[in-house]
C-alpha cells in the first residue's frame, strides 16, 4: 500500500541563530510540535540527522533521506550563522492522518502564527506525494514536486491540500477529506 509523503518549506524573516525573541519563540516551538506529530495516528517517520551530525542542515548527515536540498528560489544564508529556513520532510499513512496532524493542535496554533515568522514568497509551502511502500522520499524528491507545483499546479506528481489526488492519481471524493481552511493570521 502507498505511503504519503509531505514535504514542507518556508524563508524566516530572519535567521534561525537571530536572538531576537520571534525567532526565539519560533525555534522553541519546534521540538514539541515534532514530538505531539510523532505520536498522531498516520504518522510514519521524518527526516532526521543521523546521529552525532553538527552544522547547518546543508552540512549534516540526513541518511536515507538523502543531501538536503533547497528550491532554486531560496536566497538566504546557507551557513549556521545566517541560514534562514524551515523544512521538513515526512511520511504519513494516508492524507487524512496527515492533514488532521497538520491541522490540530500544537502545530495549528503555530500555522496561526506563520505570518510572524515566514516571509512571504508568493511560492507554495508544501507539498504532498504518494510514494510506494517501502521508499523512503528523499529532500531532493520534495523540492523537485515543490517546484513543480509552483510552476504547474497540483497533480498526482504533487500536489497541495486541498487539491488532493488519491494514489490511483483519481481526484474529489477520493481522498475522503473536506477541506479546512486556516484562519487567517491577525
């Protein structure tokens, strides 16, 4: 059975090493969000470091999940000192389980909140897939399906909530969820 991959990207407003309380705010939120979307059911696992790595997240070890890689239209800092993203790459069991992890809790609230954090690129923030059981997606595949999400629109190569597609590649009912809209942030 096919698996969902979810790949996430967005530029901070300033650097994640930036002592300025939103950045602060912003990373400290970080490790329990991860830890409440490890346990919801669907979730399958996320790129990690392999153990041991130091750097900045171009210079790390990311294993199976291959070299991180950035869209071409990133232009920030690439170092420890000026490097300004946030990215994630996942694995869920069905889009239902990962758009309910998305759309709850500790990460809703921060979704609320990413207008504090995250400038504005006129690019799409994620993007979803379906992988075979067994294929571990790697950073490369998530920025590729971004990118092509931005420049062709959703597809069954990627595609964005709500602009579902099933693993057949079949759009509407068949991805068995209604769109939820995030509340716009004040």
């Amino acid at each position: 059975m096919p698996h969902l991959a979810l790949y996430t990207f967005g530029v901070l407003t300033s650097p994640l090493a930036d002592p300025a309380p939103l950045t602060r705010e912003f990373h400290d939120r970080a490790e329990p969000i991860y830890r409440q979307i490890s346990q919801h059911p669907g979730y399958l696992a996320h790129a990690e470091v392999v153990e041991g790595g130091t750097g900045s997240h171009f210079d790390l070890d990311w294993g199976v999940w291959g070299e991180f890689v950035v869209p071409n239209w990133y232009s920030k800092g690439r170092t420890v000192e000026d490097i300004a993203l946030a990215a994630t790459l996942s694995l869920w069991t069905d889009l239902r389980s990962a758009c309910d992890a998305v759309y709850s809790g500790l990460h809703r609230a921060a979704l609320n909140r990413r207008r504090d954090w995250f400038d504005r690129t006129g690019h799409p923030s994620h993007v979803f897939w379906w992988v075979p059981d067994g294929v571990t997606p790697t950073w490369q595949d998530g920025v590729s399906r971004l990118e092509h999400l931005h420049e062709h629109g959703s597809a069954p190569h990627g595609f964005a909530y709500p602009h579902a597609f099933a693993p057949d590649g079949t759009t509407g009912g068949s991805t068995g969820i209604e769109p939820r809209p995030v509340p716009p942030a004040a």
